[in-house]
C-alpha cells in the first residue's frame, strides 16, 4: 500500500492513499528525510510476524510452566 505525503504539520504528516483518502500519520513515524511528494509503503513484514508469533507461544507456555 502506497501513500504520498500531501502535507508535513508539527506533529504529524498528512498523506493521500491510492484510492485518495487522506489520513494522517504521527510525525515519528515519518522517515527521516520525508518531504511532500514522497511515496511511503506499507508491507507485511512475515519474518518478524513469525518472530512475534513464536515469542508470545514461548511466553504462553511459560505461564503454564508455573
């Protein structure tokens, strides 16, 4: 998913979607180097979903564990 960043305010940047939505982001998540016209993508990162994943079961069966 894309977005272009349409504006940058104080604390935060406002972006237009594909389907031109507009939303608005918080600032520290905003690249640094981020200026108007910049094209941001948003991916699904399936390694550390995994990651995730095997650390919450660890931590499951460590409360069972006790």
């Amino acid at each position: 998913m894309n977005f272009i960043i349409e504006q940058i305010k104080e604390h935060y940047a406002i972006a237009s979607l594909e389907n031109r939505d507009k939303v608005n982001i918080p600032k520290q998540l905003v690249p640094p180097g981020a200026v108007e016209g910049t094209v941001l993508t948003i991916n699904i990162n399936l390694d550390e979903t995994e990651k995730q994943k095997a650390g919450i079961s660890r931590l499951i069966k460590d409360l069972w564990k006790e």
